[in-house]
C-alpha cells in the first residue's frame, strides 16, 4: 500500500474485523489498550469499536501529552509569560489548556503576556534571532516523539550563543507511564497493548520487551484503521497462542533499533529527571527529562528559577482517570455539559490527542444507533 486511502478502505477493514471476530475464542474477553492519544482519536473518527466483537474491549490510555501534564506545569508556564515578560512559545494545543482557576497560556494572551503558537522549535529559534532584545522561552512537551527536535534546538542555541533563547523542559517518556499502568491495582486488568508508533520510531521495540515478559501481548501499531485493525488482530492471536511479545505492525516507517541519531542527541542535551508529576499517574521516579547541566544555560527553569508548586486536579474532573484508563469520557459527570470544547475544564477536552476531545468531536458518547461509521 502507498495511499493513505488503501489505510481506509471500509471493505477490508470489515473484513479484517470480521476475521478477529472468528480469532476471538467463544468465552473469552481480550481487553486492550491503545496506548497513544493519535490512536485513540483514529479509533473514535473511524467508528473501529463499532467494528469489533463484542468480546474485543478497548480502553483509552495515558499517551496524550497535554493530558498528562499536571496543572501545576501550566500554571508554570503561565507564570513565565505573565509575570517574567518573555515570549513564550509553543504548540498550539497548549494554549488552550487550563490551569489553576481555568487560567490558560491563551487567557494570559489576552491580558497582554506575549505568547506565540509555533509549528517548530525552528520557529522559536528564529524569534530568538529576530527578537536579540527580547528573552524567549519555548514550553517544550510530549514522548519521545517530539523531544529530538527540543534537543536540536538546544543544540543550534549553543552553536549560535542564543543568549536570549530557553526551554521549559516537560518531555516525558513512554515505558515508565506503561509501567504505572500495569501496576495500577485499580485499573482494568488488559491482556494487550497497543504500542504507539510514532514513539517507537525514535525508541525502538526493545523498550517494550519487560512488558511482554511480564504477560503483555504488545504490537506497534501505525495510526490509519488497517493498522489499528491489524495490530488488534496480532494481539488476539498472541492471547489466544498464551505467547506475549513485541510485534511490529508499522513497518513502513520502524525498524527495530528506533533511531539511534535521535536518542543521541538527546541524552547530549537532555538527562533524566529524578521524579516527575504525571495527571492522572501521580509521580513517577526517572519518568521525564530536564536539560542536562552542559546547556544549563538554556534551561528556563534555572534561568528564571522557577518554582514548581503541585496543584490538585478540578473537582469532579475525571481527567486522571481516563488517562489511566479507569474510566471512558463519557463516565465524567462534566462531561459535555460543564466541560465542552469551548469551556473545557480538563486537558483531556482540549487535546488534540486527549480522549474527550475525541468522543465529542466523533459523536462516540451517543447512542450507538445514531452513530454513522466512517471506516
């Protein structure tokens, strides 16, 4: 296949569902867990539940980067534009996320801070330039998907002496919150994961094998349907051989080694923090990055010494027990009423990977019969 078309060809995808049907064995439930946000607002887009057996359950997991920032990393962030005068930048889907008191990066916009969406950090670094009179900091988040262009950022503002240039450093890493979720004793026992790909196109799959030693069937998926639909198949069969192991079913774009390029240049830059707050999974030891003391002088944290203070969730807010997978959005009692697209309450609605942000937007907490499948 070279068209994304040929990912979403509604015939082969009820074919392909029709077989893991037949794979299912009569008695038998396969809980998975799509890992990442991207998979999960395929899922919702392309009706793929409504595809599935009933005996095939999937559930939503904490891959969604700007759901699992906690509230006190935004206030942060906020703080940095409101209170400290600098241009801050960074990617769209965070302007829009809540802090303390409903306080967002786009609120602080409008009472006069200086903040830029960009699409890069190539973008953040040329406002550095342009701007050698003006302190710009860019608010650096996500997996291992997009930490490499952070460190080559770092890397470029060491090589030009970017003065004016930091990063607020929130990169966090894939297997410590898989790690969490499988030991979370309240979570719903899962059989298999899937793996997300874009992460493991930097990291490699051999990250992923404690898991399948453990019990965990695991396949890396890619993010149209076909892929989602054929990486649910390799897991029912893993189940049903009682063989866990790491399978790769985004071949076009991963090799088992990951890129080693890219994970150089990030432990060039960046080192392991020793603890770091996750909503939903609380905090995790040698979970996330923060620059490493060669670049010290990029770190916006030192730079501005910055204090980072934990704040609880909003009251009712179910965001961090829909990123552990606990409960699906439509379990939250704000959601669609008080929390919606236009007055969200937690991250998990404003993401452009975040759970509730995919069931309202594909109509997947209606009633099943006034739901149309796109696949």
């Amino acid at each position: 296949m070279k068209y994304a078309s040929e990912f979403r060809d509604g015939a082969l995808a009820r074919k392909v569902a029709a077989a893991i049907a037949t794979d299912c064995e009569p008695g038998r439930a396969y809980t998975l867990m799509e890992f990442c946000g991207g998979h999960t607002h395929t899922i919702a887009r392309y009706g793929l539940e409504d595809l599935l057996p009933p005996a095939v359950r999937l559930v939503h997991g904490p891959g969604c980067p700007v759901c699992v920032l906690p509230v006190g990393r935004i206030d942060t962030a906020v703080e940095l534009a409101r209170d400290h005068g600098v241009m801050l930048c960074t990617y769209g889907d965070m302007v829009r996320v809540p802090g303390s008191g409903r306080e967002s990066l786009l609120k602080a916009k409008a009472a006069g801070a200086d903040v830029r969406m960009v699409w890069s950090t190539l973008d953040a670094l040329r406002l550095a330039r342009e701007n050698p009179d003006r302190q710009v900091v860019f608010f650096a988040i996500g997996f291992e998907t997009t930490t490499p262009p952070t460190a080559l950022a770092l890397k470029q503002a060491k090589a030009e002496n970017l003065k004016n240039f930091s990063v607020f450093c929130n990169h966090v890493m894939t297997p410590p919150a898989m790690r969490a979720v499988l030991d979370d004793g309240e979570a719903i026992p899962l059989q298999g994961i899937v793996a997300p790909g874009h992460v493991s196109t930097v990291i490699g799959t051999a990250p992923y094998q404690p898991f399948a030693d453990r019990g965990q069937a695991m396949v890396v998926a890619g993010f149209e349907p076909l892929d989602l639909l054929q990486a649910i198949a390799m897991l029912v069969r893993q189940i049903n051989e009682g063989r866990p192991r790491v399978e790769n079913a985004y071949v076009r774009a991963l090799t088992p080694e990951g890129n080693p390029k890219a994970r150089a240049v990030i432990a060039e830059t960046l080192t392991l923090r020793p603890s770091f707050e996750w909503r939903g999974l609380g905090t995790l030891p040698d979970s996330a990055l923060r620059i490493a003391d060669a670049y010290a002088d990029f770190d916006a944290e030192r730079r501005f010494a910055v204090p980072y203070r934990a704040v609880p969730d909003p009251k009712s807010c179910a965001c961090a027990d829909i990123v552990r997978g606990r409960k699906r959005p439509e379990d939250c009692k704000l959601f669609g009423t008080a929390c919606t697209p236009d007055t969200p309450i937690g991250s998990c609605m404003v993401s452009g990977e975040g759970a509730c942000a995919a069931h309202w937007l594909y109509g997947r907490h209606r009633d099943p019969s006034q739901r149309r499948l796109s696949a």
